[in-house]
C-alpha cells in the first residue's frame, strides 16, 4: 500500500485567492473608511457576486460589521460595511529614564486610552511589574477584559541585540538588562511583547502619517536629551548586525572631542555638539540661558540679533552630523524630530537645509516632524497593529 502525504496548497488555489481578495479588502476598508459592496467590487476589480461572498465571509468571521446605508443617490440605499473594531486591540509603549506612557488602540488604529506612569527614583527591580501595572491600567481604562490585547511593541532609548537579547546603548534605564525581559514582560503583561529602539519607532511613525509619508528613502535624526538617528532603506528599518544602526551619539563630528571609550559613560561626539546640555551651553555663551533646551530655543526665537547667532550656530552643529550620515546613505529626505528640533520650528529647519547644503554633495530635502503627540507611542501602535493584523486577517 502506498502512503501519501497532504501536500501544501499550490499558489493560484481558490483557498489562496480567497485569502489574497480578502485581504485587499481590508486593506482597502482601513483606509477609505466604510466601503460598499459594488465600491469594494469596483476598487479590487472583482465581480458583484464575487465581492457578495467576500463581505459574507468577513462578517461571519468577525473581521467586518454593516454600519449604516448610503445615501442620496439614485437607487435604492447600499449597505455600508466596516473593519470591527473589535477584532483585536493593541498596545504602544514609550519607556524613557522619567516615565512609561502607555496607548491601547483596536485594530482600526482608533486610541481607545492613554496612560502615563512617573518613574524617575523608581528601583530597578521593580522595572517588570511596574510595565505590566502600567499596561494592565490602560486596558481597563479602555473598557477591555484582562487579556484582550494581541501584541505589545515597547519603544526604549537603546537597541535590543538580536543574538543576546540584552538592551544595549541603554545604561540610563535601570532594569531593563535583563537577557530574558522580554520573556518576563510577555509573562507578566500577558499577551507577546517586542522591544524596538525609540527613533526607529518615530521613523516608523513618521513613515506611516507623518514628513516621510511615501517616501522608501530617508533618515530621521532625534534630538532631545540624547542623540539618536533611524534610517529606512527602499521602505524598510535599517538595524545593523548588531541592532544598532543610529546610535549616532558618539559619532565622531568636527568641532567635538573624539570619544575613544565609547563603553563608559563619556563626554564627545555628536551628542557633545547637539544635545539638550549642549544646547544649553550655546545659548549662554550668547546670553540666552534657560531652564531647558525647548525654553532656551524659544528664547532665541524671540530674541532678535543674538538669538540668531544661536539659531545659526546651532543649526550649523545640527548640518555637521547630518552631512557624515547624509554622505554614507544618500537619503531622498531628512527628518528632524525630538524636542530641539521641535521648540526651533521652521526657523530652525530653513537653517540646517541651507547649511546641509553647503556641507553636503547630496541634498536631500529637510523635512520637521509632522506628528503630534509621542511619535514613539505612535510609532509603536504602527509596529504592534502591523503584527496584530498580519495574524488577525490571515487566521480567519
């Protein structure tokens, strides 16, 4: 007797197409809001009966619900069908040295709630349950059951190395070295947890609604307390080997001391020229002392005369390190985000693309940040939505 074996459906298969049409469907029902049968019809290319069938499958699947009629055309109204909200809910994460701001979101990208938990003198060792108590606050405060999130994405100012696991780039997050704390996080929060360095969640943020939308090419520098870069290469992150591709603070700039132990906490680099102590720095050696960096640029702006020396200067420092980034990668667009560049506005801007350009042979385009809000948190919703939908829209 001859054993068989199940083979695998061959591509082009009525079960694949099925998936695939349903998918577009989705896809297009996400982004154009309500849709009717004859619009999906229209807008996927298949047939009434076809997109009949669709819509009946993803209603009994919970993945679609009717929500109202058109109306005001000629005929009889049409039934109107959207994505359920309720088909899965998410979680964002924004972890920084001071405090944990948490989003849940349903799988439409609608916020549902917001939670912000003051961390700084916290000990360490609490690190884990104090994420999950954060996370666990917003769920119930978003109307959900324990266990109703799908995924979680976590943004923190270091990279996670992709053969060890440990957080690297990170000595100011105390708690957060652990091998297995992403292991711990997903036991304690309940639902699978990922760790994605900050900038690169405010790239992706900026990519999906924000100063890079539709661009495949471009760098998002950071600047705030700390020195950070993200840069996306024909659409996608890039990390590195190691995960830390953009952890530019250290980057040796002319105008800086060169750090040579870049294992200790250390003065130098690009950080050195850049960063909020820095900015503070500037802006007394032209009498323009503030609190913080943010309330020292807006003093700036404000000042005539002195205020921009400071602005120049600052935006000259600001081209210097873009220019080394700028030479390697070759990016359509820049981005600049984080507090500094947001407090100096378009002022800010115009100086470093004019600068930029005296520095550079490539020009990209000098873009602000357009998102409002943490663009890490919304970053993270981005990434934790992608995954909850890659597995929400293909299981049913």
């Amino acid at each position: 007797m001859t054993k068989t074996t199940a083979k695998a459906p061959l591509a082009g298969t009525p079960s694949l197409l099925r998936a695939i049409n349903d998918r577009a469907a989705l896809e297009l029902l996400l982004e154009n809001g309500p849709l009717s049968r004859t619009q999906i019809g229209t807008l996927t290319g298949l047939s009434k009966p076809t997109a009949s069938q669709l819509l009946a499958r993803l209603e009994a699947a919970g993945l679609v619900l009717p929500v109202g009629t058109t109306a005001g055309g000629p005929g009889p109204n049409a039934q109107l069908y959207q994505v359920n909200p309720a088909a899965g809910h998410v979680a964002g994460v924004d972890v920084t040295a001071t405090g944990i701001r948490v989003a849940v979101a349903d799988i439409t990208g609608g916020t549902l709630a917001e939670h912000v938990v003051p961390v700084k003198g916290a000990p360490a060792a609490g690190t884990v349950p104090r994420v999950a108590a954060a996370v666990a606050d917003t769920v119930r405060a978003a109307g959900l059951d324990d266990g109703a999130l799908h995924t979680v994405v976590i943004g923190v100012s270091g990279a996670p190395d992709p053969v060890t696991g440990k957080l690297r780039y990170a000595s100011h997050l105390a708690g957060w070295h652990s091998p297995t704390l992403v292991e711990e996080l997903t036991e304690e929060i309940g639902a699978p947890v990922s760790i994605e360095n900050d900038v690169n969640l405010a790239a992706v943020a900026e990519q999906a609604s924000g100063a890079a939308r539709g661009s495949e090419d471009f760098v998002l520098l950071w600047a705030g307390a700390g020195i950070g870069a993200a840069i996306v290469i024909a659409g996608r992150l890039h990390r590195g080997f190691t995960g830390g591709a953009g952890e530019v603070g250290y980057m040796p700039v002319p105008g800086s001391p060169v750090v040579r132990d870049v294992r200790r906490r250390n003065f130098g680099g690009f950080q050195d020229l850049v960063g909020a102590a820095a900015v503070r720095a500037l802006a007394r050696e032209h009498g323009l002392g503030a609190p913080t960096a943010e309330e020292t640029i807006a003093k700036a702006l404000a000042t005539p005369g002195a205020g921009e020396e400071f602005l120049r200067e600052l935006a000259g420092r600001i081209a210097v390190g873009l220019a080394v980034i700028v030479a390697v990668v070759d990016p359509e667009l820049v981005v600049l985000s984080g507090g500094v560049p947001s407090a100096g506005g378009e002022r800010l801007r115009a100086l470093v693309q004019e600068e930029l350009a005296r520095l550079s042979i490539a020009r990209p385009e000098v873009r602000s940040s357009a998102l409002s809000g943490s663009p890490v948190l919304l970053g993270a919703l981005q990434r934790a939505l992608a995954t909850a939908r890659e597995a929400v829209f293909s299981t049913h």
